[in-house]
C-alpha cells in the first residue's frame, strides 16, 4: 500500500502555496530547514516527490552529502503532516524539470529558473495533525510571558534586530529541526517560538512535536520561520532542554547562527 495514501495530504502537496518545509542534515549531523513551497508528487511512481532546486545552497550541498530528509507541510487552516524520506537523485531535464517550471511559481519568477529537480523517496507518513487557532493563541502567550533570557554558557550568537522583529508576530509559521534516533531530519511544528533575548529562542512544546520534550540538551537544532510578507529567515543552534511550567513543556536553544531564507542573498549567513 502506498505511503502517500491520504487525499488531503496529496491535495496539499499539489497546492503550489502551501507551505512546506525541507529539512536535510550536513554529514556532521547538523540540521538544516528551508522553506521549499515546489515540492509536489510525481506522477510515475506513488512516494515519490519533486522539487525544483531554486535558492537552496545548502540544502543541495547536504543531501548530496546525506540522502536523509525530513519534510513538514501545514495548510494555512494549520493542518499538516511530518514525513521522512530520502534523497533519490536530480534530474537535469526531462519531465520532472518542465513540470516544476510550468507551475505559477516559477513560470513568472523574476531571479531565475531552476537548476535541476529533486527527487525524494518517501519512506513514512509519521503523522497528521491539526492545530486549533486557539490554541497558538495560548500558546505564543504562553512562550512570550516566559520568554526571558536563559544563562548561557556555551557558543552564542546576537540575532540581528530584523531577525528578532521577524520572530515576534504571532501570524508567522515557525518549525523547527532536529535529527531522531536513526538520523534522519525531523521537522516538526514550532509556532510558539519566539526570541528570549538577543542570543535564544523559547517555544511551549507543540504536542504534535514531543520528539522535542525529550531531546537531550546539548543536540543540535535548526528553525525557521515563513511570514505572511514570504519572508524567511533561519537559526541554527544548541537546544537547551526542556523544563515544565505548570505540567506544560517549555524548550528552549542558543542560537549560534542566523542565515537569511529568501532574495535577494537566500542561504547567506546573516551572524
């Protein structure tokens, strides 16, 4: 039976704006995750997805690494589904390549076509998830009143103010990164995230992302965030554990790098 079985998620996969995230991870063992709305179903085999290979960089220099992938896609109405997968191969021309640059996304796209398409295997669904708008409410108020800085004592770094400022609204998609116990990049829901000072990052623990209640202080993580205006920007960092305010899971993560998402230097080290 196929992985890729549930109509909605296909549906969503087809949609050329729904927001979808590609997280891959550096031979290191050091996440990354990018916004990568072209990524669609092929149409020759039932796992399979493409996407184009357009201002990726370091995503393309990891999966060449690594073939592991993780991938999160959530609806503007806050449905969305965590899989992973692997990394098959690029396709220079052929069918894969004119079917992405015939989608509305990149026919009129004012840079520049892509390269090649991206091809991915995908190996499990690990689970679908709604999230109720009023529960981002409480939570991002939640992360916010507990936002203060955290001691740090290990390599940090000052996000940038814009960085900071991008970070805040509570209308801007955020996941976040990190890798499960067989390796393979995990992408999970993060919308509560939010600066805690100039150098760390505080979210309430989705329950549809627990994997990060768990994870061992000292891992490495990766987060990003899609705002409204299709702005993007990405933190890399140290995740700093987890601790429970009133039964609800609270994590946090220094941040130890900050990398600009979108045109027009998209992949560009920012701090």
């Amino acid at each position: 039976m196929p992985v890729l079985n549930d109509a909605h998620l296909l549906k969503a996969l087809v949609g050329e704006m729904t927001p979808k995230f590609l997280a891959t991870r550096s031979s290191d063992g050091v996440p990354n995750i990018v916004p990568c709305t072209s990524i669609m179903p092929a149409e020759d085999a039932p796992d399979r997805l493409i996407f184009g290979n357009f201002l990726l960089r370091k995503s393309v220099n990891n999966l060449d690494a690594d073939a592991r992938v993780g991938i999160i896609v959530m609806t503007t109405d806050l449905e969305g589904w965590v899989l992973q997968g692997d990394f098959a191969g690029w396709q220079r021309m052929g069918p894969y390549v004119e079917r992405i640059m015939s989608t509305d996304l990149l026919r009129y796209n004012a840079y520049t076509g892509i390269r090649n398409a991206g091809i991915i295997e995908v190996r499990k669904v690990l689970r679908h998830f709604r999230i109720p708008k009023t529960r981002v409410l409480a939570d991002y108020m939640l992360a916010k009143a507990l936002a203060r800085p955290p001691a740090l004592n290990g390599r940090h770094t000052r996000m940038p103010l814009v960085v900071q400022r991008s970070f805040q609204p509570m209308t801007a998609l955020r996941v976040l990164a990190c890798l499960d116990a067989d390796g393979y990049p995990l992408a999970l829901p993060a919308l509560s995230l939010q600066p805690a000072g100039e150098s760390a990052m505080v979210c309430r623990i989705d329950p549809n992302a627990m994997e990060l209640a768990g994870l061992p202080a000292g891992a490495p993580v990766a987060a990003n965030l899609l705002t409204l205006e299709v702005v993007s920007f990405q933190v890399k960092g140290e995740w700093l554990g987890c601790r429970r305010v009133l039964g609800t899971p609270i994590g946090a993560m220094a941040v130890q790098e900050v990398y600009a998402g979108g045109p027009p230097i998209p992949g560009r080290r920012v701090a």
